[in-house]
C-alpha cells in the first residue's frame, strides 16, 4: 500500500516537473529569466549539518537508552527461564504451572514493552524528519534564491525515493545547503 502511494506521488511528481520543464523550454521567449534547476540531498543535510548531527544523536541516544532497557528485561527473562528448568523436577504440577503463567506474563509484558519502544522510536524519527525537511527547505530556497534558480529537486537516494538519475555536479547545491542550514539553525 505504501509503495503504492509512494509510486503515484512520484509519477505526480515527475508528471509536473515534466510539464513545468516543458513549459519553461517550449516558449523561451516568454521566461524573463533563464531556467535554471538545481538538485538536492535533503538526507545528507540531515547527517552532514551541525544541527542535524545533534538531532540524530540525541535519537541515537534516546534509542540507546531504551534498548538498554529492554536488554536488562532479556536478562531478567533468561534468569527466570534457567530457574524455572532447574526448579521443575522438584515442584508441585500447581506450582509448576503457576510460574510458567508468570513467566508467560513476563514475556508478553516485555514484547508489548518492545513494541511500544519501536512504535516511540518510528514517532520520533518521523518527528524528526518532519521538522528538518520544513528547516531544509527554508535553508534551500535561500540558496535557491540566491543562486537564481528556479527550480530545486529533491535528489533521493538509494534508501529512500530515488527521483533524480543523473545530474551534473555543478547542479548539486547539497553542500550550499548545508552551509545555509547551519547559518539558519545553531
């Protein structure tokens, strides 16, 4: 489903770059100014800037810590395991079914934790990504502006949406941005 999505904002996409590109190189005469397009790396602003370095940090961190707990929370599972086979041979039928049911709770208890901690984490990266891409596109029509160009595309990667295929490095404005990013947000 998503995919999907994904597929048919980019054929909308590609649908209106094609057309704006068509209307800026079929009636020249027309455009007070030259076209002049521009491309760009918005995930390597996010890992290259000063600020975007803090932010994925601090969400590594925050990652880190839940994870830690989440470990503590194995160990505790692994120790009630090793103590439930040694003790088995020497309990009571009840008793025995009585902490295989707690053990049960404790593990249904910890994968609810798991689940709950990914579910933070994809809400804070999205959080995350949210904030920066408005904060990049601020920084790159600064950029944009500055460099008399009308047109900046989002470049994509191999891990994410990949829209441009080639580009002349001198239409990659990544690096101003960066720079303009880290002017705007210290």
């Amino acid at each position: 489903m998503a995919r999907r999505v994904a597929g048919t904002v980019t054929l909308a996409l590609m649908a209106i770059f094609v057309h704006v590109v068509l209307l800026m190189t079929a009636a020249p005469g027309m455009a007070a100014e030259a076209f002049k397009m521009g491309v760009l790396d918005p995930q390597e602003v996010l890992e290259k800037s000063k600020s975007g370095k803090r932010a994925l940090d601090a969400l590594k961190e925050y990652a880190r810590t839940r994870q830690k707990l989440l470990t503590s929370d194995e160990e505790e599972l692994k120790g009630l395991e090793k103590q439930l086979k040694d003790q088995e041979s020497g309990l009571a039928e009840a008793q025995k079914r009585e902490k295989e049911a707690k053990f049960r709770a404790k593990i249904q208890e910890y994968q609810k934790r798991a689940q709950e901690f990914n579910q933070e984490l994809q809400g804070k990266q999205k959080e995350l990504v949210d904030d920066y891409m408005k904060k990049i596109a601020v920084a790159a029509r600064a950029v944009a502006e500055r460099g008399g160009f009308s047109l900046v595309v989002d470049k994509g990667s191999e891990t994410t949406l990949k829209i441009v295929i080639y580009n002349k490095d001198t239409l990659d404005l990544t690096s101003e941005v960066i720079k303009e990013f880290d002017k705007q947000n210290k």
